[in-house]
C-alpha cells in the first residue's frame, strides 16, 4: 500500500536529492584548505534543506536511529537510504569532474591521530547530529534548521582534524566509490 503513495516516492526522491545537494555542497567546498570551508558549508546546506524540504535525513546514520526510535519505519528507511547513497554517488561523480586533481574529497584519518581517535570523534559528533535530529523532529520552523545547520558545522570541526567530521555514511561512501580510495573507511 505504501508503495503505491505518491507522498512515499516524493519521500524518496527528496532524500536523494537532498543528499545530493548536501554532498555536493561540502565535496566543492573540500577544496579550500582546512575543514572550515566544509564546515560552513555543511551546516548552511543542512540547515536551508531542513527549512525548505521539510527537514530531510539525507544521512543513512540519522535514517537507521529514527527506524531504532521507531520515527521511521523499515520500508521508507531501506528506500531512503537506497535514494541518500545514489544521491552521493551522483554528487561524487559531479565533483570529481568538477575540482582539480589533488582535491581531497574522501574522508580519512589524520595522520596525528589513530583510527579509535577518530573512531571516537566520529561517533561523538553522529551522536550530537542524532541529539539535535530527535530534538528537531516534530518542528517545522527556522529554528530547526539552524539547530541541525549548527550541528553539522559544530561535528564537522570538532571530528574534522580527526577522521573527517563526516557524520553521513552516504557522504563517505559516494566519494569512497567514485575515488576507489577505501582508507580506514569504516570510521566514518
């Protein structure tokens, strides 16, 4: 029954096109040195998808807390994150043509910390990102958006020395495939 509602595909075809613009956004700004650009980046797109696609997921990690919380249920889960990964990878392939050569766009451990570092830091900052979603989620307004903007910009510099700042598995994943670079994925 679900399948056959427009209102479900539309679901599906905004988190893939959320993700898409999200990717892309932070992949363009992977550019610029540091990970300020892609902080700011990151949470400016988070925060404009959240007020004017009606607070999307466009994060796998996010989509699978909400099915634990019971938010979600499995079926618009599986498709959802279905459409996040295809939107990053199509995100992914735009940048690779996009950016120069030697631009960084897959997340990696830092040479100056371990991959438990890392590890540590990724999951602290999901979990902040998951805090400020469950918080979030039954409000439509500006607020919301600039509390989920501020939470992506806020784990990306704080995980971002360490292993990235992805808190998006789709987001790793995309650039991973289209790279070929597999480097301590399973941090991020």
């Amino acid at each position: 029954q679900e399948l056959r509602s427009g209102c479900f595909w539309r679901g599906v075809l905004v988190e893939a096109l959320a993700t898409f613009i999200f990717v892309g956004m932070v992949l363009g700004a992977s550019v610029a040195p540091g990970p300020l650009a892609p902080a700011l980046a990151g949470g400016l797109a988070a925060g404009v998808l959240a007020c004017t696609l009606g607070a999307p997921q466009a994060n796998p990690a996010l989509s699978l807390a909400l099915l634990c919380t019971r938010k979600l249920g499995a079926l618009r889960v599986a498709t959802g994150i279905l459409a996040q990964c295809a939107g990053a990878l199509l995100a992914s392939a735009a940048a690779c043509v996009a950016v120069p050569d030697d631009a960084n766009l897959t997340t990696r451990v830092s040479a100056a910390g371990t991959a438990g570092q890392a590890l540590a830091w990724e999951t602290f900052a999901t979990f902040q990102l998951a805090l400020v979603t469950f918080a979030t989620a039954d409000q439509a307004t500006p607020h919301s958006g600039l509390a989920l903007g501020s939470a992506v910009a806020a784990g990306t510099l704080a995980a971002g020395s360490f292993s990235g700042g992805s808190m998006n598995p789709a987001r790793s994943l995309g650039p991973a495939i289209v790279t070929g670079i597999w480097d301590d994925h399973w941090v991020s």
